[in-house]
C-alpha cells in the first residue's frame, strides 16, 4: 500500500502487542498520545478492531480513521469454538497448516484459488506461534463495540470489499451507521485482504477521501 497512499505527514506501521482487546488497544493509545499534533490511525481487520476499541476508550485521540475489512460485533459462539482449536493446534505446531486451510478466505472467491492464497499463508506464519496466539486471544476477548462508536468524532473512511468472505459489507454498514462523521466504501470484486489484491485501487479511495475531508 505505501508506494500508493498520499496522505502527507509521518506514517508509521504499528504491530499489535498485547493478548486482549483491552491491553492491545491500550498499547495503541498509549504510542497515540506520544505523537505531536494530530493523530490519525489506519486498521485492517483485527487492526481495525483494535483502532476501534482505542477510539471508543477517548473519544478525542484520533483526529481520523480509516478502517478496512472488519467486523465491530462481538464473536460468535462458533467463532470461539473455532479459535480453541485454533489454539490448540497452534500449541501443537500447527500453524503451517492452520495458515494453508485459513488463507484462501482471506481473499474473494475468483482469487482463492490463485497465487494470493500462499502469499497470505507465507504473511500468517512470519507471524508467528506465540504472536498468533496472542491474536487469538485478542479476538477472544472482542465485545460489541457497536454501541460505544457514537462518542467517537473522528472524521472516519469505512471501506469494505464487496466479496470479503469473513467480514461482510453489511458489517462495515453497521460501524458506519454507528459513527456520528463516517463515510462508507465498498470496493467491487475485492476480499477481506483487498490491501494485496488491488493496492493501487485501495490506495485511491483513501486518497481521494482524505482529499475530500481536507479541502
């Protein structure tokens, strides 16, 4: 994405580091205050939940957001029940695996069965077994954020790909709808992972939106 955005100021990729909702937004805010003059923050995914979170704790933080291919509900049963097991693989050094069978629903269907799959699989195991199941428990711990959203005034981009198999764009109508100064996206054809399917198209309605709220 980096050779296609124009945002201006300092940009600054962010790891998430903690094994809860709570501590990863926490370590988000915390990286957020330190910064001179105004803050905007970009989430993908879980990134996007944790940026939420961040952003309903003080309402004030962030002067912008812009959050991709994500979910603000809380986790399903079945979801939960599908993460232990996760987890219980991973500690038994399964993740290879568990990144092979995961990777092609990151993407639309059309390219899930194409080059994109391995590279996404290559993305989850440079993660890690010890940071992955820290994600886990970060997406264990997720709540309804839905209803805090309100409080949060932060000029917002939600965008959406329109064939994202795991986080649907009425999701993403959800977070918009709760959000007092958000703008809704959808990009047609794109997955959950639309930042490495089409950067380039991801990159312009970012840009284009941001130039829009600057004038």
């Amino acid at each position: 994405m980096d050779p296609y955005l124009s945002l201006g100021g300092t940009t600054r990729d962010v790891p998430i580091r903690g094994t809860t909702l709570d501590e990863a937004s926490g370590h988000i805010m915390a990286l957020a205050k330190d910064q001179p003059g105004p803050v905007g923050i970009i989430g993908l995914s879980l990134g996007a939940i944790i940026a939420m979170a961040a952003a309903v704790k003080d309402p004030g933080l962030f002067d912008s957001a812009i959050l991709i291919s994500t979910n603000p509900r809380g986790p399903r049963p079945e979801q939960l029940q599908a993460w232990d097991a996760m987890a219980r693989r991973n500690r038994a050094g399964a993740l290879h695996d568990i990144a092979a069978e995961t990777a092609p629903a990151l993407f639309a269907p059309d390219r899930s069965t194409g080059p994109l799959p391995g590279v996404g699989a290559a993305m989850a195991n440079d993660v890690g077994r010890d940071d992955f199941a820290d994600q886990l428990g970060i997406q264990r711990s997720r709540r309804d954020l839905r209803p805090e959203l309100a409080r949060v005034n932060a000029r917002t981009l939600v965008l959406a790909g329109s064939e994202d198999q795991l986080c649907s764009p009425e999701m993403h109508q959800d977070i918009a709808a709760s959000l007092p100064n958000a703008d809704l996206e959808v990009l047609a054809g794109a997955g959950h992972l639309m930042t490495l399917e089409d950067p380039a198209s991801t990159a312009n309605i970012i840009n284009l939106w941001n130039l829009r709220k600057s004038i």
